[in-house]
C-alpha cells in the first residue's frame, strides 16, 4: 500500500522553513508515496498550496492545536516535535526531521510510550553516501552567510578596503571561530564581501580547510582534538582557557568576529570571555552562532543584540537565533532535497520499508515499537528518571 507522507506546518514563532518544496513532493510522488500537506505549510518560504496541488500533493487542514494532525504514515518536520505533538499521533506513525535529542529527550519519550518511530535527520551518519541528505551541513551553510550579513548589517563600516579621491577605508578585519560548514562558509562570504579574514579550529584537517576558501589560518599552537565523523571533541579545562589566552590578542585585532565552533552532544564551547570582550575596539560587532546551546561568547542571548561597554565607546554582540528561517526559500530548498534524498532510497513501490541494517536508518532512530534504540539518548533518558 502505498505510505502517506505528511508535510506538516511548522508552528514554533518565527519559523519561515518547510520541509519540502514542489521539486521534492514530484520526487516523493513519483516514488508511489501519497502526499498531504498542511494548508499554508510553504507560505513562509513562498510556496502557495496550489503549486504543491499541482505536483500531485493534496492539501489537507494543518494540526489543530492541541497537535491532532491528519492521519499519515511518515509526518515531515523541521523543528523538534513538541511531546504534545507527538502524543498526537498513532502508534506505527514514523517522524522525520531534527530532533535535537539531547535538548528535547520528553518528545523521544513519548515517541518511545506512543510506539512512534522517531527518525533524527540530525544525526545522520556523516558518510559520503549520506551526504545529499545531510540537513545539518545544509542548514549551516545557510546559517554561515547569513552570519556575516547579520554583522554587516550591525557594522558601522564598509568590508572592502576603498582607496578613494577623499581617502582610503581600511578593510574590516574579520575573526572566525569554529570553521566547519557554518564557518568555511562565513570565511568565504566575508572574503567575497572584501573583508580580511582569518579563522581557528581544533580540528586537524582545519588549516587547509579554512586556506581553500581564502582565509588565514590562525595556528595557535595547541594540540588538535579531532572525534569521530569529522566533528570535534571538547577540550578540558586548561587547553580550553589556553585557547582564550592565545586568541585574546586577535579578538583585540578584529572588528568582526563570528562564532560558530560546536561539539555535537554538549554545551558550545567558551571561546570569549566578558574579558576577552573588553579588550576589542569599540565598533566591532559579534555574532554568536552557538548563542541557543550555550554561546561562544560570554553573556550572547539568542535573538537579542546587545551593547557592551568597552574604553572609548562599546561593542555589538548578537546571538543568532534559528538564522537559517531568515532565509526560508533557500534554507527549504536544501533540507526538501535532503528530505527526499533520505526517504526515497526506502520506499519500494512507495511503501516506506524500515531496514535497521542500513547505517542510514539504525544510526537516524531514536525509537521504535516501543523502544529507545540510540544508545545515548537511552542512557540520557535512562538517567533522567533514576
Ligand atoms: N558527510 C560528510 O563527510 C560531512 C558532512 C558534513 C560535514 N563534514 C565535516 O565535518 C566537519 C565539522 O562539521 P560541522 O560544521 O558540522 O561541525 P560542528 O557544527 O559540530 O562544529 C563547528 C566547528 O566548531 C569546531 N570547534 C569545536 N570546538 C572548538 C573550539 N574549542 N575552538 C574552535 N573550534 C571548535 C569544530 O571543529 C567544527 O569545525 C567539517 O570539516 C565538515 O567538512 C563532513
């Protein structure tokens, strides 16, 4: 029988994305799936009901508020599920979407007591089979431009250096910290707006990395810490406060500094201290990418954008919050793709076949027929009600 995919409207505030677009629902109809999608779901990246009707979708009334949506085999999301939301749904019901599991352990609990299979696209292995399916790496490059168009936007300067009739502008100077996806691609944006860019990282493979999209590499000298799948692992105490020392000369140096450095699992890593802060020149702006786990930066608060005093004038720190929906028609775009590309390969005559011998499957479910199957949300949940 054919499975009856969901495309569910996002209700969190100010979430403009949809998980999939016109382009993807022609794939996922073309594979034998049904597809329903919640009135209005697309309106925030731009995409109107009739353009999904005229792919082959039906257009059903979005969940009500208490979460009862209509019935469906695999509902899509963006955001985490609510636990209200996923109480709604049936047992044998599969969700596939972010889950962040770690900030959002009730909703796979009740996933696990409602018999839901919970799908986390989040933690998808990072292989290169996987990786048109990889929504982290796809949000993150989205979430790295918009990174320096935030601090352009606060920045009472120009990027480029300007040598003019009246004077020359110097260039900014520009600081990144954490340079995977988010910061390899705020490295290459702020290079193409003119800026001087340098960045660290603690991965190994990071030097190179940061020197193929233009950017200096700051080499401070400390030991690497590389984990498993590309990530990196949490520094301890000393080399951590080591770090800040080594960088607190190029915060002092830099008008802007983007931060984006994160170790899957944990709170953000403390790269700036408040000291570290008052050590820059007035005028510099921060953002914080890791503002929402923690912060890079001492006193970042998500969505807010703060002056902090400095000799001579302040300083703009802004936390970024959920950045990715400031660009909903690009950002949907990616994750659509990487929705379909995810499920497709699982439909056969599209009916959805959950093989938890694929890496694929086994390493995105949080649970199923009852039970916590990632090991490390187990133990999570596990100790949460010891
Ligand atoms: N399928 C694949 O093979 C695949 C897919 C996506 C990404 N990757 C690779 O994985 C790497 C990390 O990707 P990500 O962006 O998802 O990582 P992430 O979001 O987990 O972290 C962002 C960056 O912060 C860095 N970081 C952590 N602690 C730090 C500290 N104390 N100081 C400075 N930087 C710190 C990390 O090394 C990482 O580069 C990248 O090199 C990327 O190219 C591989």
């Amino acid at each position: 029988m054919s499975t009856t995919i969901m495309i569910r409207a996002e209700h969190a505030a100010g979430e403009r994305r949809v998980s999939a677009t016109p382009d993807s629902v022609k794939r996922l109809v073309a594979a034998g799936a049904t597809v329903l999608v919640a009135s209005g779901a697309g309106a925030g990246a731009l995409l109107t009901d009739a353009q999904y009707e005229a792919v082959g979708a039906r257009i059903v009334a979005p969940a009500d508020a208490a979460g009862n949506a209509p019935q469906a085999d695999v509902h899509f999301h963006v955001r985490p599920l609510e636990p209200s939301e996923v109480s709604a749904l049936p047992a044998g019901a599969v969700t596939l979407g972010t889950a962040d599991p770690f900030t959002h352990p009730d909703s796979v609990a009740v996933a696990r007591d409602r018999g839901v299979t919970m799908l986390a696209l989040d933690l998808l292995p990072r292989i290169s089979r996987a990786q048109s399916m990889d929504v982290l790496s796809s949000q993150s490059l989205v979430a790295g431009y918009r990174l320096v168009t935030m601090a352009a936007d606060a920045f009472g300067r120009m990027f480029p250096m300007s040598m003019t009739a009246a004077g020359t502008l110097a260039p900014a100077r520009v600081l990144v910290l954490g340079a995977g996806v988010a910061g390899l691609q705020a490295i290459a944006t702020a290079k193409r707006l003119g800026g001087v860019v340098s960045a660290n990282d603690v991965r190994a493979a990071s030097a190179d990395e940061v020197r193929s999209v233009g950017g200096t590499f700051i080499d401070l000298d400390l030991e690497t810490a590389d984990a498993a799948g590309g990530y990196a692992k949490a520094l301890g105490e000393d080399r951590a406060r080591r770090q800040q020392q080594l960088l607190a000369p190029h915060l002092a140096a830099s008008d802007i500094v983007l931060t984006t450095a994160a170790v899957p699992g944990r709170a953000a890593p403390r790269l700036v201290t408040a000291q570290m802060l008052a050590g820059m020149r007035p005028g510099s702006v921060l953002v914080d990418l890791a503002a929402e786990s923690g912060g890079n930066i001492e006193g970042s608060v998500a969505g807010e954008r703060r002056a902090v005093e400095v000799a001579g004038g302040a300083i703009t720190v802004i936390g970024a919050r959920n950045i990715q929906s400031d660009l909903p028609v690009d950002a949907s775009k990616l994750l659509a793709m990487n929705y379909a590309n995810y499920l497709t390969p699982l439909l056969a005559d599209g009916t959805l076949t959950l093989d938890f011998a694929d890496e694929l499957v086994a390493g995105c479910a949080l649970t199923h027929e009852g039970a916590v199957v990632n090991p490390r949300i187990a133990e999570l949940l596990e100790g949460a009600s010891r």
